[in-house]
C-alpha cells in the first residue's frame, strides 16, 4: 500500500513536529494536529522554516474528542499518532486516566472511519 497523505498528532510536541517536517521534505502530504490554544501557536513547528509550515496541512481541535478525530483522518492514507501528556514525574495515576481514555476515543474513531 502506498502511503500518501499522513495524519501526524502531537505534531507540535518536539518528536511530532521534526517528524512533521521530515515527511514533508521527503513528499509527504501531511495534515498535522495540533491542539488548539487560543495564541495560535504551533508548539514546535512555530520554529520550523516558513517552506514547511506552508506545505502542511493545519487541524487544530482537541485530540481527545473523536469527532475532530474522525474529520481529521478523512482522506488520509496512514496515521502516526504521537499526541500524549508530556512526561512530568510529578504525574500520580489519576492523571494518566485521560491519556488513556482519549487514546481509546482515538482507537474508536479509526475503526470508524476504516474498518469495513
């Protein structure tokens, strides 16, 4: 299977955003997902050469929820998903809870759009 257009989350984490920029130097058409924030900041792809930023394909909305995540994936061919709560050791489990549920919102939402 070829693999056109790419779905990268947590693209304005500092792992999510070099791996945006890379698969658009290589070709790639990439939508990446950024979490919405009302400064309009791109996280780490703020600091990524203008050539990039205007090869990308922009959807800022919370990852958590699964219908921006069903309208995200529309008519892409791969979905790297990176999106994640950063590592802080002061994390107790409490709040690994919604990692974890959004990452299942995430499962939901690809089965919906992809499985027959």
């Amino acid at each position: 299977m070829s693999y056109e257009k790419l779905l990268i989350t947590g693209a304005d984490g500092f792992i999510g955003s070099h791996l945006s920029e890379y698969m658009a130097r290589r070709g790639y058409d990439v939508r990446v997902f950024l979490m919405y924030n009302s400064f309009n900041s791109w996280g780490w792809l703020d600091s990524s050469p203008s050539e990039i930023q205007k090869e990308l394909d922009l959807f800022a909305v919370d990852v958590r929820g699964p219908n921006g995540v069903c309208a995200a994936m529309k008519g892409c061919d791969a979905v790297l998903h990176l999106a994640a709560l950063i590592a802080i050791p002061s994390y107790d489990l409490a709040s690994l809870v919604p990692d974890v549920e959004q990452r299942s919102e995430f499962a939901e939402a690809f089965d919906k759009e992809y499985a027959s």
